[in-house]
C-alpha cells in the first residue's frame, strides 16, 4: 500500500498497488447491532466449534462455553491453569485482571465432562488451553479463532471473546440474579459496570402493559 500523500492540505485515502482505493473501514460498533450474543447464539457458536478436528473442537468449544460460563475476559481465560480448577469439589478460583474481585465459582454439569477430557488429551502443559504448537493460547489466538467461527456459524455481524463475558452478564441478570452478587462472579471493583446489565433487563418492564 503507497503512503497516505496530502493534496490540497488534506491527507487522501490510501492507494492498493493495482491502482484502487480500498473501502473505507468502518468501525466494529457500527457493524454489529450489539455488544453482546444471547446463550441461543453461545449455543450455536459452540457447536461450529464441535465441527472442527476432534482434538481442536473440543478445545475450542471448552475455551468458549468456559468464558461464556464464568464471564472471563479474553486474558483471564488464556492465562488460566489446570490449578485453579478442583474437579474434586466442582470449583474454579477465578483471578481477575484489572485489579478485580478474586471469586470461587461452581463448575457447571455441562463444562465438567468436557473439561476432563480436555486434561485427559493435554495433561503436559501447566496451561488449560493450549496452541497447537504446545504453548498457552494467546488473546490474539483466542480472538482470531472466535471471528473465524463466527464466519463459519453464519453471523451476520462480525464477533470477539469479549461478547461472551457481556453474555454471561446479560444472562444472569435476565436470570433475575441480585446486582451485588453478579457485580462479584464478573470481578467489577465498581457496581456500575455491572449496572448496564440489569439495566437491559426485560423484567425491569414486565407488567407496564396489561394486554
């Protein structure tokens, strides 16, 4: 791509070496209609995860349904270790990043089985999620390998690891969930970062109309 030139005092849009100008880019939050997926959509993405080389879909499909689950951000799940998981007791001590809340939460019945064939397949490593190449996933890795599904299970708007951890806020807010309780499985030093999830609750406006 040639170097963005001025003319009239103005920087122009780049030139491609074949002569055309490429489209204009247009930011994510104006190509997707929310910030969020709903567990139908979780559900789907999952499953075009399951339909990848055995040992890789389960991979992939754990790293999704264990975000969703536990509301991670893309560098909490990455740096996550088979240490913070007790099969023995069900739980998961999740560390926060951004200096937030530390919290131990329930495995649930779904990640369980999955997440014991995970370790059975790849016990070497110190790391749950592991590359192909025998190192720890990468957030970049993590984020390239959600876009990818998100084109193979028919999107229509482009998706990223962070709407997982929105999902499982909306989820469990539509759930009916106490604000304090969700403020401390998401790991928010502030309630108002949480406050946006029960905010886009439904039931904030059940029964304003009597039809």
């Amino acid at each position: 791509m040639k170097t963005l030139a001025k003319k009239h005092g103005r920087r122009t849009r780049p030139t491609l070496l074949n002569g055309t100008v490429p489209p204009r880019w247009t930011p994510y939050a104006d190509r997707r209609p929310r910030e969020y997926l709903t567990p139908k959509e979780v559900e789907r993405l999952i499953a075009a995860a399951r339909k990848r080389e055995r040992r890789y879909g389960l991979r992939d499909a754990t790293m999704i349904l264990v975000t969703y689950r536990h509301g991670l951000r893309n560098a909490e799940l990455c740096t996550l270790t088979w240490d913070q998981i007790d099969f023995s007791q069900g739980m998961m001590h999740v560390r926060r990043l951004k200096k937030g809340i530390v919290s131990v939460q329930q495995i649930g019945g779904e990640e369980m089985p999955i997440l014991r064939a995970l370790k059975r397949e790849d016990d070497a490593g110190r790391f749950v999620f592991m590359t192909e190449r025998g190192a720890p996933m990468t957030p970049t890795g993590f984020r390239k390998m959600v876009a990818r599904l998100g084109v193979v299970a028919k999107f229509p708007f482009p998706i990223h690891p962070h709407m997982l951890r929105h999902a499982c806020g909306y989820k469990l807010a539509n759930d009916g969930q106490d604000t304090r309780a969700l403020q401390h499985y998401l790991g928010h030093k502030n309630i108002m970062h949480t406050v946006r999830y029960t905010e886009l609750s439904p039931e904030r406006f059940k029964n304003f109309w009597e039809d």
